[in-house]
C-alpha cells in the first residue's frame, strides 16, 4: 500500500515513525512488526518544529489518510501499513 502524501505529511510521518523506534530501540521502520502498539502523539510533531497550527492540521491529515488512527480515545497509532511503507522509503536518519 503507498499513501499520498504532501512533503510535509511524509516528513510528520517520518518524525512520528522514528519517535516509535526511539521508543522501542529499533533501526528502521519494519523493526516496529515486534512492537504491538506503536503509539504516536501529536506532541511530537510540536517536539519536531511544527507550530501549534502546523501539528494540528497536519496530525489531522495524517488521520485522514490513514497513517495515524485512534486505538482507543486520545490514544494514537501509527497504522502497520503506514509504517511498512515507510520502511520502502526509509533513509538512514
């Protein structure tokens, strides 16, 4: 599955898969198939260099296209597809 993303929906994905193997200790994103949550969080974004404005309305389209769902309320994953596609596209960080 490949997503249509915007540059900076690709770079917000990026910054939230990356918060996931920092979590965890992996390397890349296909690391995450032995994680069974890879809980992500809009802070990150903010963490990242997005301004309040900029994290809500990308997060927001993150969640519309998929890459990111809601598990459970205000609680957050980064979806397996989304990161398995980003593993294909995946530059050493």
């Amino acid at each position: 599955m490949a997503f249509n993303l915007t540059t900076n929906e690709e770079q917000a994905a990026l910054v939230l898969v990356q918060s996931c193997l920092d979590g965890m200790g992996g390397q890349r994103p296909s690391d995450l198939d032995d994680d069974p949550f890879t809980w992500v969080w809009p802070h990150v974004l903010l963490d990242n260099g997005w301004s309040s404005q900029e994290a809500e309305s990308t997060w927001n389209d993150l969640l519309d296209k998929g890459v990111v769902y809601e598990y459970d309320e205000n609680d957050y994953v980064l979806s397996d597809d989304a990161y398995h596609w980003l593993d294909t596209i995946w530059r050493e960080q």
